[in-house]
C-alpha cells in the first residue's frame, strides 16, 4: 500500500510539475509580467490560476461525496486556522519574494530539476528561510 500511494504521489507531482512547465509558469518573466499591472500585464498567469482554482473545487465537491479516501484511512482536509503575527509575515516574505524574482517554490523546484541556473539561488534562499524558521520556532518552543 505504501508503494502504491508513493507511485500515485510521484505522478501528481509529476503532474503538477508538467502543468507547470506546460504553462509556462517556470518563466520568471512571465510571473513579473502578470505583477505589473501598471505596465506590459500578462493575464495568463490569471488563467493558471482560474484552472487551479476550478480543479481544487471539483477535488473538494468529490471528496466531500466520499466515505474515505482510496490510499488512506482518512482524509487530511485542513482546518480554518486563526490569522497570525506570524501567518502575515510569512505572506509578506512570500509576496516579496514572488515580486522580486517571478518564482514560487512549485516553479522552482520544477526549474531546478531541469538545470535552470536562475533558480538555483532562489532555492538555495528558500532552503535556508526554511531552516531558519525551524530554528527559530524550536528555540521559542513553537
């Protein structure tokens, strides 16, 4: 069983990271283009977003019509969470990451399979925000 949900996850990774390339969203000039509204704006990244949206809700509607999952004993379905100091700070960070370079972590990990050397850094950056909030939420004992 684990075998199998393992296959089934590399192949919606795999998925969603030819969705990804399809799409046109590992081009970091295309994301910035979508950003500048005031500017040359480029709508595609709008339709990405509109089919990711119009895919999640069809999953939900067919997960809320099931009695458990087919690889799992239950369903993992998040729970609405308070707004935290530390949920906008991590928005903002994310926002002005995605503003400066036209990559979230999706993209780039999809670019850095490939060998895209812009993305390398990138990476590398998100690698260490990472480790340092482990740090730091182990050291304040979150």
């Amino acid at each position: 069983m684990d075998t199998l949900r393992s296959a089934v996850g590399l192949l919606a990774g795999l998925l969603f990271g030819f969705g990804l390339a399809l799409s046109g969203m590992m081009d970091p000039a295309r994301v910035l283009g979508f950003l500048d509204v005031a500017g040359a704006w480029d709508p595609s990244l709008a339709f990405v977003l509109a089919g990711a949206v119009a895919v999640s809700a069809l999953g939900y509607l067919l997960v809320s019509r099931m009695r458990k999952p087919v690889l799992a004993q239950r369903f993992e379905i998040p729970r609405n969470r308070p707004i935290t100091a530390s949920l906008i700070a991590g928005a903002v960070l994310f926002g002005i990451g995605w503003g400066l370079v036209g990559l979230c972590p999706g993209p780039a990990l999809v670019g850095l399979t490939l060998g895209l050397p812009q993305v390398i850094g990138f990476v590398a950056a998100m690698v260490v925000g990472m480790l340092l909030h482990r740090f730091t939420a182990a050291a304040s004992g979150r």
